[in-house]
C-alpha cells in the first residue's frame, strides 16, 4: 500500500485509492472515507480540535473541500459548534433549530509532516478494518466448506494456513494423529468455525470433523453431490476408524455400493485423504434394533432389547464376540453408539441370564413386601410382566384374577 497519502495532488489522491481498492479487494469508496477521516483528524489539529470538521473528496476530481460543521441552536454556548438561528437563515433560510447543521467551508491547507503521518496512520487503520470485515463476511458463510491452503507456519502445535486472501489456524488436536505438516505443505480442511475478533475474522479449520469426512464422500461421489444418497450420520475415531449411515432416496441405487465404487476407488480416495482411516459404510434404516445390528459389524449379534425412555439399547452377543463388539478400547461398540444416538450396553449371554434373575428375585422381594403375598404368587406377577406395585394399580381385577393362581377375592385384596 502506497503511504503518499495527505499531500498527494486530486490525481494522485484518486489513484492511491484505487491502487490500495484493488491491492486490499475493499470497495474505493471505503478508502475515500478512511482518507476523508483521515483529514479530517489533521485538520482537526491545525483549527483546533473543539470543532466538529467534516473533509469530502470528491471522487470524480479529487478535490477536498473542509467545512466546519455549525449546529442550530436558540442560544449560543460555544462558537465553535454552535450559531444562532436568525444568523443560520442567513446562510440557509431553511434552516431550523435541531434540524440540519450549518457547513461553513474551510480554508484549505497545508499538512505538516506530523499531521500527514497522523493521516497516514488513520487511512492504514481504516483500511485494515474493512479489509477484515470483508474476510469475515467472505468466510462466514462458507462455514460447512472444504478449503485447500497451504501451510504457513507452525506455531506451538497450532498449524496456520494461508489461504490466499486470509489465513485460518488448524489447531494440533483438529489434525489426525500422527500427521506431520510443515511450512510449505498443501493441506485439505474443513471450516468448522468463523469468528469475529478484535484483531481479525479467527478462521478455525479441522481435519477430525465428522462433516470433513462427509463432504469428502460428497466430493467423489456424485449420488451424495445430486442429493440422490443422503449422508444420515457420521461417527468417527480420527486417524484410526469411522462408521458412516447412508440412505439411497432411489431405490435402484445401492448406498453402500455408490460410496465405495468401482473396486473401491471412492472409499480409497477418502481413505487416502484421512491417513488410512479405517471406514464402515452402512444402509441406514429407521428400525433401530436392525440397524444396530449393522453397526456393531463385524461382531454377531443374538438379541436386541430396546429401553426407549432411556434412549439406551441392550445387545446380547456369544461370549467368543464380546471383544469383537466392544471393540479396542471400546471403539466399536462407542462408534455404533455414536452413530445410532442410543447408549448400548454390551453383555454375553451368561451376563445377561445373570441380569435377568437378579431383576426377577428383586421384583418378587418388592412383591411379597409390598402386597405381603408368598414368593409363589410374587413370582407369578413378575413372571406375567409386572415390574413395580404402581403397575397393579391401572390393570383391571379380571386381568390379575385370570393370571393361574390368582382369583377374584385374591385379585381384589391386592388391588385394595
């Protein structure tokens, strides 16, 4: 940016403005105002800072024209900002207490070399300033984009990246594990977040993102990009393994088969990216006990049971599975937990045999305390469903006198 600036002749005013419009990509209108501010504050300097200066360029010609700005009031208190009424009319006969102020033009003058470093410094300023409004508005809405850059340095872990009008910042645990990158390197990321800041648009990008992982999909897959595949969720373990839910909105197309490609050249470019990231590619359905199932491939599963109320799912598998369906340090059973939004507890057969009569002796010991029955018919109500005393309370007398065991006048005791 050129710093002639104040003393500049109209011609060469108008072309600084142009130049730095250009070199910043900011409108020259907001370059005229911050030099129109710019010499206003110099001016300010020279007549006395107790007025209220206003400077306009003219953008056509280039000319500067200073006005002193005088408002209409009944009663004069300070000369320098204020004029009377009768003598406002003079100047103006429209003029009305309140209403518009009166320009009273300025000679022009000379800037000192303090006051056109002043100048000099206020047009840097301003420019800055828009310079980093138009970079937040540029990014804020390419939030959800993928971006190419280039590595610019490294700071403490955190990776900042040009990418070409402005920089962002990968920070050390938004890149996958083990990924090296150092000054120079080309870098593909997702913008994860844009945020306005005193000293700038902060742009953060990620490498760990589950929609980084989706937009790569989308990218080298033409079905997702056409909205004819839907991406329903992604859960990932950044750098090791990912489970993705895909829906084919046609029924011709398979989801699985669209995603990996032919001999599997579009999971592998996605694989590639992500440093070998291990990736499971599942038709989702809305039955949740089918599809978690699928998710906790390639463990076998024998039994689903489902607790709607808690959003929490109980998975029998074979004992010689469990491992598989947890999965190392849990990845497995915690991605597929992820990717369902249900928390699932894993047991084995015997575990879950265990679960199930330590639940039915704890219902038959309520019973037999509570409605003050034998262990007999306490076990006969457990085993017919009912799980707390509450429940006893909103079933018909026929129902509980029909259970074997049970009869009227016992139905009725119990109900009392």
């Amino acid at each position: 940016m050129s710093t002639k600036g104040i003393s500049a002749n109209r011609l060469e005013l108008l072309q600084i403005a142009d130049a730095v419009a250009r070199e910043k990509s900011i409108d020259k209108n907001i370059v005229i105002s911050a030099m129109e501010e710019a010499i206003q504050k110099a001016a300010a300097s020279r007549y006395g800072i107790e007025n209220n200066i206003k400077a306009e360029i003219n953008p056509e010609t280039g000319s500067i024209v200073l006005m002193r700005l005088l408002d209409v009031v009944e009663k004069v208190d300070d000369f320098s900002t204020q004029i009377n009424l009768e003598d406002a009319k003079l100047r103006n006969p429209e003029a009305e207490i309140g209403g518009e102020p009166i320009e009273e033009e300025l000679p022009p003058i000379d800037f000192g070399r303090v006051a056109a470093q002043s100048a000099k410094q206020v047009i840097f300023q301003k420019v800055r300033e828009a310079e980093r409004e138009r970079h937040y508005e540029e990014f804020k809405d390419r939030v959800g984009e993928i971006i190419n850059g280039v590595i610019k340095r490294v700071e403490y872990g955190t990776h900042v990246v040009d990418l070409g009008r402005a920089e962002a910042v990968i920070r050390k645990d938004a890149l996958l594990p083990r990924e090296v990158y150092k000054p120079g390197d080309r870098v593909r990321a997702y913008i994860m977040e844009v945020r306005r800041e005193v000293r700038g648009p902060q742009i953060f990008l990620s490498r760990t993102h589950p929609d980084f992982m989706a937009n790569l999909f989308a990218q080298e897959v033409p079905e997702i990009y056409d909205g004819i595949i839907e991406i329903i969720g992604v859960a990932r373990d950044p750098g090791s393994r990912a489970k993705i839910a895909v829906l084919s909105k046609d029924s011709s197309i398979d989801p699985v088969g669209a995603c990996v490609g032919m001999r599997g050249s579009r999971v592998q470019a996605v694989v590639n990216e992500l440093q070998g990231e291990k990736i499971d590619i599942l038709t989702w359905t809305e039955d949740i006990a089918s599809f978690v199932v699928k998710a906790l491939q390639p463990a076998e599963v024998q039994k689903v049971v489902l607790y709607d109320e808690e959003q929490r799912l109980e998975v029998v598998v074979p004992e010689d599975q469990l491992s598989l369906a947890i999965g190392r340090r849990g990845q497995n059973v915690r991605l597929a937990s992820s990717l369902c939004g249900w928390d699932i507890d894993i047991l084995t057969e015997d575990q879950e045999s265990e679960r199930r009569q330590k639940e039915f002796q704890e219902r038959t010991q309520l019973f037999m305390e509570a409605l003050d029955v034998d262990e007999l018919l306490a076990q006969l109500l457990v085993t017919e469903g009912f799980s707390d005393i509450t429940e006893l309370a909103y079933v018909d007398e026929k129902e509980i006198s029909s259970i074997a065991g049970f009869d009227e006048d016992t139905a009725q005791e119990i109900q009392a």
